[in-house]
C-alpha cells in the first residue's frame, strides 16, 4: 500500500513487504549509477541488473541490509516491479498530491499526463 503522506510505495518481493521511497539522496543515486539522463528511458531495459539496481536504491532507507542477492533469489516480476518503482519516482518528483494517478513504467497515458505537468 502506498503511504501517500511519505511518499512511501509498498512493493511485494519473495511474499514479503518493502517499503519503497525515492528522496532526493536516492535520486541522486540513481543518477550517480545510471546517469543523469532520462530515467524513465531506463526503463525500456528492464534488465534483472536495472530492476535490482533500482529497487536496492529506492529500499535503501527503510530496508538497508537488503542486498542484490537477496532480490535474485526473489525474483519478483519484472513488470510489476517496474510500476511500482515508477510510481515511486513520481511521487519523488511531483509529490504525494499532483504524481500521476497509477503512474506505471511504460504506460502511455502516464507518460502524456506526467509530460503536460513539466510545461
């Protein structure tokens, strides 16, 4: 469940779950590790790395001895995974209030309404 005061995303991942949040530490994170370009074009790789990458990142806060391996043995879905670390960045970007409603990696829709936000 999403904690919309926080910011906080909750993503399932081996049965359990995590609390995910991106805040500017971990957007900066992100940025040092993938680079300062485009985020959400990242997501068009959805490689296993990528996917680990992230989640390690947008966990770090609340779950900080979770480690990559853990999250191989796990394997979530990819997808599904996918759009919750989306939303997760976009309640970093926009806030709790104005994120895109059922922001998800990918989806068209989203990307119109959250491109219209920025101008």
């Amino acid at each position: 469940m999403q904690n919309a005061h926080i910011g906080d995303v909750e993503v399932d991942i081996g049965g359990k779950k995590y609390r995910l949040r991106y805040d500017w530490k971990a957007i900066s994170e992100v940025q040092a590790q993938f680079g300062t370009g485009n985020i959400s074009s990242l997501f068009s790789q959805a490689s296993p790395d990528f996917v680990a990458g992230m989640l390690l990142i947008g966990l770090r806060r609340h779950h900080p001895d979770l480690t990559k391996e853990q999250l191989f043995e796990a394997s979530p879905p990819i997808s599904d995974t996918l759009k919750k670390i989306d939303l997760a960045l976009n309640i970093a970007m926009f806030g709790p209030k104005t994120a895109p409603a059922g922001a998800a990696a990918g989806d068209s829709e989203t990307k119109k309404k959250t491109s219209s936000r920025r101008g």
